[in-house]
C-alpha cells in the first residue's frame, strides 16, 4: 500500500520557464517527505512543453530527468496537471488541493520570490500542534528586497480592510505561503479562479474558526521586466473580493 506523503506541496505555474528548474530543485532539496503538484495553467512559453516532459518521465518510471547543466531532477515525487487553458491562479491552486494526498498543503509560487528552506518555519507551528493555517508573512523580521512603495501600501491597507472584516490580525494577506492541515481543506468550499483566492480563503478559514499563526519569512522579489505579473487592476479586483467573500458570499 502506498504510504501517503506528510506534506502536499502544491505549485500554480504560468509562464515561469525561466524559473521553473530552480523552484523545483530548491523544493525537492527540502528535507521532509513530500509530493510536488505543479497546476500547469495555460503556458504559452515552453514551461507547459517541460512540464509534459517530466510528466512522461515519470509515467515510465524514469526515475531521473536530466538537465542541459549536468544536473537532473526527480519524478518520482513530482506529479503534473494541465489546465484546458488559463483559468487563473486560484483554479489552479484549487485543482492542486483536489489532488493532494499530504496531511499538510503547502501553496509555492513557481517564481524565485520566495525560499523553500523555509519550509521547516512553516510547518513547524501545524506540528507543534499550535495551529490549523499558517500565513507567511514578509512584514515581520526576515530579509526582503525593496521594490515598489505603491505595492506595499495596496498590499497592507487591502490586508487591513480584511481584517476588519474577518476579525483576524494578519499582516500579510496577500503572501503566497499558505500552509494547511488537510481537515481545513476539506472543509473550505472555494470557487475563486483568479487573484482573489487570497481574500477568498481568508474570509473561509476565519468564518471556519480554525487556529492562525503567522511566520515571518523572507521575500525575493521580482520587478515587471524580471515576470512580475500582478497589477494595479488586481489591486482595485482584490478589493471587491474582500467585500464579496465577507458580506455577500
């Protein structure tokens, strides 16, 4: 009988072909037992035709896919899926839980923005047993890249008007490391295909009652020439969906 993983790790990828390898290197050198989903949605430039070609490697048992740098990756902890075409971020994070088998889901961006070393923070509280939801956090104490000022503003009064509603007293909302028990998911009933999976599964997690820490986390992050993809019509959507997952939903 196949023993089921501890932890889920499960990553949306659109068009991160130049970041692709690295993210996975860095995930597969974690040093807990763990499967690796990447949620392929839509890629346009080649990430999607690499992707197929881990997913036929370890469909015939080939246990190692080698690189054009003399390295190679494992597949024998990697399992593949493909959007019909690009649904959004929260489709593809919500097709990664169905298929999760972990007792623990962690989401990880297919960019460089955030550091997999950190795995062993995150989870740390889950495994305490202090905690059913684990937010990282880029505001509280680790070292981050200085970028774009506006970005920072939208992102905490964006988190600030959440709180306000979920009565929560997070920092960072918009953090892609989002660490859950499998219990949780099985009881959040989300439906958000865009960016506004964050302030959805927010308002869940805090209607569901369930116990939220924080970890403070480091944050790499990239500008629009290096593959930046959010912008400033997110920032006006994401406010909509905080009133709508609150109040309306």
């Amino acid at each position: 009988m196949e023993v089921a993983p501890k932890l889920s790790v499960v990553i949306p990828v659109y068009n991160e072909r130049a970041t692709i390898v690295e993210i996975l290197r860095r995930v597969q050198a974690t040093p807990m037992a763990k499967e690796i989903l990447l949620v392929d949605d839509g890629s346009t430039d080649g990430t999607r035709d690499f992707l197929q070609s881990l997913s036929n490697a370890a469909a015939a048992g080939q246990p190692t896919v080698p690189l054009s740098d003399g390295c190679s990756l494992r597949t024998d902890n990697l399992r593949v899926f493909f959007q019909p075409r690009n649904l959004g971020k929260g489709a593809a994070v919500r097709r990664g839980f169905a298929e999760a088998r972990g007792e623990i889901v962690l989401i990880q961006d297919a960019d460089l923005e955030y550091d997999p070393a950190e795995y062993p923070d995150l989870l740390a509280p889950i495994e305490r047993g202090l905690a059913d939801v684990v937010y990282g956090t880029r505001f509280k104490g680790r070292v981050a890249r200085v970028l774009f000022f506006w970005h920072y503003v939208g992102n905490r009064t964006l988190t600030t008007l959440s709180n306000a509603f979920t009565n929560l007293n997070l920092s960072d909302v918009w953090v892609c490391y989002k660490v859950l028990r499998r219990e949780v998911l099985a009881n959040l009933k989300l439906r958000e295909d865009g960016f506004g999976f964050e302030p959805e599964i927010t308002a869940r997690v805090a209607k569901g009652g369930w116990r939220v820490y924080e970890v403070p986390i480091s944050y790499a992050g990239r500008t629009y020439a290096e593959g930046k993809k959010i912008t400033w019509r997110d920032g006006l959507r994401a406010l909509w969906h905080v009133v709508r997952y609150n109040l309306f939903d």
